[in-house]
C-alpha cells in the first residue's frame, strides 16, 4: 500500500484538512494563547496525595460536577464535563448535526471540528463594530435552518461581548441549538446568560477553566436543561476527564480569593494596557471584555516579529483581520516590558 | 421549547443510543474493569512539581512521544496520543470513516463510537474457540468493503490471542486500514504486531497505559505508518492529552523495574488464578493471555451477586456470553479472597 492508497482511503473531508497549527515558538514573555498568567502553586498537587494511579476516573466527574455547580449556583444534572471546551464542541456537533453556523472572525474550532465531521459549515461576517449581524445572521438562520450556532462572548480575537438583545433574537428566531461559549466570560462586566438558561430550553452555555489558570488540565463544561445533557452525554466517552485533572480542578475551584484576585488582577491590568495603548499615535486598542487586546498597527507583521526580537510573543491576526495583532494580558512585569517594547517600536 | 422537541432535533443515530453505563458500584475488591491492582506510588506526582497549571499541554506531547518511542522502539512520526484508547478510535473512525468491521465479542467502544458517528457497523461472531472467524470475515471484507477493521488481541473480553496468521490474511485482504488494538499484549506471551509494522502499511496498532497501572492518565497511542498519523492527526484537537497525564506518563515509563515487577506479578497470579479455577468442578476458566480471566459456570447471575455480597465485584457477561463472569487479576490477596469465596459458593 503506498502512501497515495492511504490518503485515499481517508474520508474527503478530512483529507483537504490541515493539521492545527501548534508550532511552539520558544519565548520568554508568552502573550499569545489567552492563558492566565497566573498559575496555582505546586501545593495544589497534594490534592492527588491519595490518588490512584491504577484505577479509571469517575466517569461522571461527580465532586467536579457539584464543585462546578456551587460556583455557578447550578444543579449536576445541568453539567457535563469534558476534556477541555474542543471536545465538547465535538460532542455537540456529533449529537446535533450541522449546517453549523458561526460569525467570523471567532475561535477556530467551532469551524475546524465541524468541517472534521462532514458538516457545512455557514460564517456571517461581523458587522463593522464587532458585533453580530443581526440581519444577515436571521436571514441564514431561516434559509439555513442551521442545527447549531455558535456566539463566543465575549468573542475571541475581537475582544467585545455581542449584544445580548441580538443573541436573545438569534435564540428566539432558531429552531436548533445556540451555543453561547463564555470562555471569557469571567473577564466581563457584562452577566452572561446563565441567568437566561431558564428561558431558552435550546440554550447551551459553554464555560472553560483554561482563561482561569487551569489550562494545563483542559477542564471545559457545557450547562443547559438536562435533556440537551442527557442527549450529548450519548456520544460523550465515558472516562474523558482524567482523574488528575478531575482532582485538581475540585481543589483549585475552591480557592475562590485566589480565583478572584487572578480575576481582578487580569482585568485592572487589561484596562492599563488598553489605555497605555490608546495613547500611542500609531496603535488603536480594541476595548476589550477578555483576558486579552485586539489592536490596529500599521506594519503588524514587522511589529510581531521585533516584539519577538525582544522576547515578547503576541498573535499576529494579520491574515484574518488585516492590520491586527492580540496581545494577553500578563503579569504585571509583562505587561509593562510589552508597553515599553510597542511604544519603543511603534 | 418542548422535551420532545429537543429529541428531534438530535441526530437518529444518536437518539437511538443510551449513554454508556458506567455506574460504579461500592466494593472494596473491585476486579471488574481490568485495571492493574498496582498503582504507582504518591512520589511520581513529584513529577508535576515545576508545572505550570496557567500554561497549555504540549499540543505535540514531544516527550511523551520520545519516551513512549524509547520503550518500543519507534519513532515519534510513528505515534500519536490520545486520551485514552477511546479518544483515538474516535479520531480514526472520524478520518477513515465505515463500514466499521469488528469481531464479536470483543470491546464494546468500537461499535459504540462507530454507531455515534454514523457508521455502518459489522459483527462478524468468533469461532467456538474465541478465534476470528476467518472465512465470514474474508467475505464480509470482500462484499461491504470495511474501510476500517478493528480486532482487540488479546480479546477483551475472552483473554486469548487471535490467530497471527488469520490477523495477516486480513490485513493482506483489507483495502482498508485495520487496527490491531493491543491493550493487553504486556500480559501476553506472543510477540504482537510491532514488528510486521513496516510489512503493512494499513496496519495501525493501538497501545494503551491504563493497563499497566496509570488508567486514571487516560493515555492511549496509535502506532503506524507515518502517512496514516499525519492523516488522523488532523482530525486531533490540538490539546488533547493534559499536561498532567503526559508528565505523570513521562515518569512513570522511566520506571521499567516497577513496570516489569507490575507486569510479572500480574502474569504470574493470572496463572495461580486460572489453574485454582480450573480445579474447581462447576467452573471452567478460559485461558487468557491478559490481565482478566473469562469463565463459565452454571448460574453467573447468582453468583454475580454472592460475589458481591463478599465484597468482590466482578463483570457479569451473562448478557452477551452466556453463562459467563470475567474477573480481573487483582493482588495476591485479592486474588486468594475470590478465589475461596467461588469455592465456598460453587
């Protein structure tokens, strides 16, 4: 069998697929992949004092599921678990279906792992201040009859929250399911829709504790009425979430000072860097509800490659949003070695 | 929206699946889930020590792959990791797509998953000696054409290796990829298919850790043909596998002394366990080349729970192999407590 029998044997749309760029560029100040800054402490692995190696993890993320549901004032039944947010989108694509439809610029995946699975795949621009298309977006919505939308808010890389009355006209105008994916919700002013859960049975809420210091255990969960849990749970492996991860995410979940001071600390800094970055000639900041800052240079390539010189590792966007770059918000030592490196090459 | 609205708007092929039954059930001699009775010690999680929980995993789990290459001697091109077995029959089915052909019985998660993507699945029934059926299976590979062939040796849940020569009829046979998934080959005496890697290029061998004391990292690998691992690796979300479980992994793989101790250990009550139960009038242990024993006895029901009422939890196969219970090699001592509570019942 040569190499050409094996490319044909593989379904064609995953053959035209690339695999996902994760090339690690080493790099002392890392502000590229929306990670916390801040880290919990190497006594946090004492929770795994009595863990054993040998045996399964619970499968149904028991303590994980009442830790979660006490932080957000929800009951198990409305929680799964899965390893990190990507495997629950490809568990919600596998139970719903497509067509899929999300607005561009957002996170990746919800495109990627759709296109994996065989389905068509609708993205409705954003309209020019960052927020959904309202028109555009109902209009797909009735022609389509899209099985799943997707609304990251606030929405990476663009950094805003859509307009919550434009995403409850997307909920009420769809027949399928809406995805609400508050990744970085923490980081907002705005409340989010958890309130509205009740309201809207086809709204499934996607939350993540990668934003929060845990990414290293890929801990994401989804939050919706328990028929939409018990149906996606079908399609969910049954020992997805290791029990290390399962562990340390129950001991760090009830760490709620340090949570919040994280929090608070991640968000003050943002605002210092959007107004430090306001004040430069060259540079427009967009505001920002999350854990990071998209902004408008003029030479964004060159400008990627001197922050790198200098060690500071940004995300160049330039090839999607033209003119843009985003940066993460670091510590506060970072941060300012970013400012003072931007405004020096700016 | 209405219950049942929510139902309809599910895939069928996933609204006709139940959720995988995981219930765990409290026993303090628990040989039901062919985990190893041997855990590595608290100090391995000084491995995690200068881990940074704010950071991603490795998405190319660099490490990992180099020690899991050491110990088998192959190259990082040649492997990829999954959480889990599970995760990686999910990639492969996703990339090859079906018809799915598998023997039966053997581990559920091929069918299972199959079904959840969409596919056609195939069941070809073992020979009365628990080998593949050669002759049903070379049709069934001529007529439908399996794009993917699973086959678990040793068999799970029989405990013997399929015939090597059958195994190599069907490769050669195949237009499709086949994946020999050696979960339980270190307990095995044959030497497995590593080494017909380079003679089959449709050949994909699973491995996995959860056998051989780490089933709460949840790590799983593929080996096989560089072309095939470039093609499945695309359908991979880019974090799959925790930082946690690859370097818990990482360190434990070092150990090859414990590992060995575990394995022989292992191997060795298997034995004591089989030839005990083979002395017993009513009861007719099957020989197995994994870390769990098939029996047969009169009425497994019943006995299923006398077990149980002792405080030993076996898997009762009653259902699908009549009249027989599968009990995982536990420790010595677990292993004595079984072995005279099934005297004292029988």
């Amino acid at each position: 069998m040569k190499e050409n029998d094996i490319k044909n044997l593989v379904r064609p749309v995953v053959r035209s697929l690339r695999p996902y760029d994760a090339k690690e560029i080493p790099c002392k100040i890392k502000l590229d992949a929306n990670e916390s800054p801040f880290g919990f402490k190497g006594d946090i692995f004492r929770a795994l004092k009595f863990l054993k190696t040998n045996r399964y993890p619970d499968p149904e993320a028991k303590e994980l599921k009442i830790a979660i549901g006490r932080r957000y004032g929800i009951s198990s039944e409305n929680i799964l678990v899965g390893n990190g947010s990507d495997e629950l989108i490809y568990y919600i694509i596998t139970t719903f279906g497509g067509p899929v439809l999300h607005p561009i610029p957002t996170f990746s995946m919800y495109g990627i792992i759709a296109q994996a699975l065989g389905e068509k795949v609708i993205a409705i621009p954003l309209d020019r201040g960052f927020d959904i298309d309202l028109e555009k977006t109902l209009n797909a919505v009735e022609k389509e009859k899209p099985r799943l939308i997707f609304l990251s808010s606030p929405n990476n890389p663009t950094g805003n929250c859509f307009s919550a009355e434009r995403i409850m006209k997307i909920i009420d105008a769809s027949k399928g399911i809406v995805v609400v994916d508050e990744a970085y919700q923490p980081f907002s002013s705005e409340q989010g829709f958890l309130p509205l859960l009740r309201n809207y049975r086809n709204l499934v809420i996607m939350r993540t504790l990668s934003k929060i210091g845990l990414a290293a255990l890929r801990v994401g969960f989804v939050i919706a009425d328990a028929a939409i849990i018990n149906e996606v749970n079908k399609v969910r492996l049954p020992f997805n979430v290791n029990s290390l991860s399962q562990a340390i995410a129950v001991a760090a979940l009830k760490e709620k000072k340090q949570l919040s001071v994280f929090i608070k600390t991640i968000i003050s800094e943002r605002e210092r860097l959007f107004s430090e970055m306001a004040e430069m000639n060259s540079i427009t900041p967009y505001p920002s509800e999350a854990n990071f800052i998209l902004f408008k240079i003029k030479n964004p390539d060159d400008m990627y490659q001197a922050l790198l010189r200098r060690d500071v590792l940004v995300r160049n966007l330039n090839d999607g949003i033209k003119g843009c770059l985003r940066v993460t918000v670091g510590t506060r030592q970072e941060n300012s070695v970013f400012l003072k490196a931007l405004r020096e090459l700016s």
